[in-house]
C-alpha cells in the first residue's frame, strides 16, 4: 500500500441523530478509500440481523475492506468477518457521575444491554479511540483494561464554520450582557443550575438557551425559568454559529462530557466560556480562555460570567480562544490523526 494512501475502510453505525452520526458522517466525506453503512437503530435490537444486513448493503467489496470502523457497544457482532476492527467510545454511560443523572428506564438499558456489549467489544476489538484523556480513563477504570489498547483522538471542529462573524450585531438588549447555554435541557448538562445562576445575576444579564423541540411550559414546570432566560427552540447549523456570535460568552455548567463540542464551537467563534472543571471540559478551556467551576457550585458561575465581564472591560478580547481550537481541535488536525492511526494498525502484524 503506497505510503500516503489512506486504507480501504468501512464505516459501520447506527442511523440516528447524534455525536456518533455526525463524527461518522465526517470522517466518510473526508477520508478517501472508504465505504460506509448506516444501520437502521431498530437493528440493534436484533444483532443476528446485522452481518446480513451490511453483506447485503455492500456485497462482494466486504472482501476489499481492510479495516471495521464502527461505534461502542456493537463491535463485538462485527468480528468474524475477518477485518481489522476499531471501535470510538464517545463517553462512558456507566460512569458513576453519569448514572446519577439518568432515569430507570435508562438504568435497565446501560446496565443489561450497553454494558455487557461494550465489555464484549472491548475483548474483541483490535484498537479502541477514546474522544478524550477523560474518556480513556472512564472506560479503563469502568472495564479494566490495560490504556495501551486506548488511543485518544480529539474530536474536531469546522473552524472555517465556527468562526466569528463579520456581520453587525444588532440583535441585542441594551445595556445587558448576552449569555448562550447549547445542549439539551437535562440535569446532566447542569440545565437545573441555570435559574439559580440567572436569578443571582440579575437584570444585567440575559441568558438564551437552544430548547430542542420540547415545550417550554414544560421546561418551565420542571426547572423554573427566570425573567431573564430565552428560549431558541431547535436551531439550524446556520442560526447556531449566528448564536455563538451573538453571545458574548457561553455557560455550560455540565456534569459529565466525552468531548465538549459546545466548547470547541464557541471558543471557534473567539467566545469566552465558563464551564465545569471536571470530565473532559478542562482538556480544553484554561484559565487564558475562559473560567472553570467546580461541580455544582453556583456561585463560582456567578462569579466566572463576572470576571470574564471585567476582563473584557479591561480590554481582554479572549483571541486566543479561537487560535488554540484550530492548532489542537480542527477538523485538519483530526484527519491527519485519523490516517495516521488507520495506516499504524495495518503496519502491526
């Protein structure tokens, strides 16, 4: 195989939306020599159906695929096919700090079917990418086994996307700092500290957040929305990085991340971020770009949005945040990091 050549790689996942899709979608548009199959998630239900389902989808070029690339805890059913198999774990449903913020049903789910399919996968799989250092540690902790079977490989960002607009503003209060909360409004994503952090804050200060296609009387019931949150409904790639500019910085007071898209994409866009200091957040917002919070302390949120407010007073413009996405998280770098790693597992024996 030619040097540069990437190898000849299929791309096996679930069809669904979410990080998984998308971080599938993008490597299938950007890595040559490729081939990729979408699951229908009912399937994953009916795992004797899935090697018939992908021999059907492609046929007699199965034999030309070098490598399996697929997600978490459906590897395993993939591995009498004969290939290379290499599986990314996004995050770890079954750390501690996770479960605590799911429900029953979820409960049942992560424990009788995630995790002995995932432990399955990781006996099997030649090599396992871990989106963060944080992520690495979960999933050897969780499963025990050895970190040299981890690679991590940082998610990436579209800097040429996410990047700050030449467009003039005029979409604002007077008078008011502009706050932007993106993720989905659950208690995992610290969605329940926002009225606190809002209501101590006070009428300086107005937070909009993304609310999905849920009913906001509902997440009123539920949490309690202050006077000065807005909500955005679902929002399109377009009215997204429009949001991130409008913004002068991003909160996201979450408990437990992977990676932190949310993070990487503000901070492309030259935003300022107060976040949490645990999970994966602190691999990638410091004390240069932004302010970090221990777990569930409102206060140091208060205070972060704050100091970042004096700090942009004083004339810090926060630059470096948008530099250090593109030297460390860009769609480029992940790339490179991708064939790198595709061409190493072949030169093994």
């Amino acid at each position: 195989m030619p040097k540069n050549q990437a190898p000849k790689i299929a791309y096996i996942y679930f069809s669904h939306p979410g990080g998984s899709e998308v971080y599938f979608d993008l490597l299938k548009k950007n890595i040559r020599n490729t081939i990729s199959i979408k699951i229908p998630k009912k399937i994953e239900f009916f795992p004797f159906l899935i090697k018939p389902y992908i021999k059907k989808q492609i046929g007699s070029s199965l034999s030309s695929v070098e490598i399996i690339h697929t997600e978490e805890h459906m590897a395993h059913f993939l591995k009498g096919l004969g290939k290379k198999l290499v599986v990314t774990i996004h995050h770890n449903v079954l750390d501690e700090n996770y479960q605590k913020y799911t429900n029953f049903s979820q409960k049942i789910y992560h424990y009788f079917w995630v995790k002995p399919n995932l432990k399955r996968t990781l006996q099997k799989t030649d090599k396992v990418i871990a989106v963060s250092k944080f992520t690495k540690k979960s999933i050897c902790n969780t499963f025990n086994i050895s970190p040299r079977k981890v690679k991590v490989i940082y998610n990436g960002v579209d800097t040429n996307m996410f990047s700050p607009s030449k467009k003039k503003i005029t979409e604002r209060l007077p008078n008011r700092v502009r706050l932007l909360f993106v993720g989905n409004t659950i208690k995992r994503k610290g969605f329940d500290l926002l009225p606190l952090i809002m209501k101590r804050l006070g009428k300086g200060y107005e937070l909009y957040f993304t609310s999905g296609l849920k009913d906001v009387k509902k997440i009123e019931k539920k949490f309690g929305l202050t006077e000065n949150m807005h909500p955005l409904g679902k929002l399109s790639l377009e009215k997204l990085v429009e949001e991130y500019n409008k913004c002068d910085r991003l909160i996201f007071p979450s408990r437990l991340e992977g990676f932190g898209y949310v993070i990487t994409e503000a901070m492309a866009c030259g935003k300022p971020v107060v976040s949490t200091n645990y999970s994966a957040m602190p691999e990638i917002v410091d004390n240069k770009n932004g302010v970090l919070c221990p777990l569930n302390d409102v206060d140091c949120f208060v205070e972060g949005v704050k100091t970042i407010v004096k700090k942009k007073a004083e004339g810090k413009d926060f630059a470096n945040n948008r530099k250090k996405i593109i030297e460390k998280f860009s769609i480029e770098i992940f790339l490179e990091k991708m064939n790198k790693f595709y061409n190493n597992i072949l030169m093994e024996k």
